[in-house]
C-alpha cells in the first residue's frame, strides 16, 4: 500500500477531502490504530486494502488493554491475560478472519 484509499459517493476520489471513506497508513505513524477500523464500501476493490484493515482489527481484538496502549501509546504487562498472550498461551486470535476477508472480496 503505497498510497492512502479513499472513497465517496460509489467510486474511488484522489482528495482526502471530499472522500467519506480514508484508510492511510501514514495516518497511524505517530500512535497506534484504533480497535476496529471500517472496512471500505464494497465498491472499493482494492484487496490489499481489505487485507491490511481485516489483519490489523484482528490483531487489536487479540491484544489486551489495546485501547489503553492506543490512548496513551505505553505497553504494559499489567494488563489482565497480557503475559500469557505475549508468551503464545492467551487466546489471540488466528489468521482465520483475514484470510476471510481477502477471499471474500478476490
């Protein structure tokens, strides 16, 4: 993804301005992602896209305390179940719903 997507209206805009629909990735360079970014609207065909929002929500719903961390950009390990998904024991989720959202959009 070299370029942010945007969208508005059915179609894809170069303006970020007038897009009611932005994923760019520049926009998460100085804090982390919000939990549970929107997917674009179905005529947005760009899979890459689908991919990276459906990978990154899955990976914020399998962090404890994210939006702790996306507010005040600290890690801690003082989170509830924090240590056991940092050592692979907690229940962090699998690939299964991103692979989903790349097949379903091909």
């Amino acid at each position: 993804m070299r370029f942010g997507a945007r969208a508005h209206a059915g179609h894809v805009v170069d303006d970020e301005k007038n897009a009611t629909w932005l994923f760019d990735k520049r926009k998460f360079s100085e804090a982390p992602p919000p939990r549970n970014i929107a997917a674009p609207p179905e005529y947005v065909k760009n899979n890459l896209v689908r991919l990276a929002i459906a990978m990154i929500n899955e990976a914020t719903d399998s962090i404890p305390c994210w939006d702790t961390y996306q507010a005040t950009k600290v890690v801690t390990t003082s989170c509830p179940g924090a240590l056991a998904v940092a050592a692979g024991l907690g229940s962090a989720g699998s690939t299964a719903g991103a692979q989903q959202a790349a097949a379903g959009h091909r």
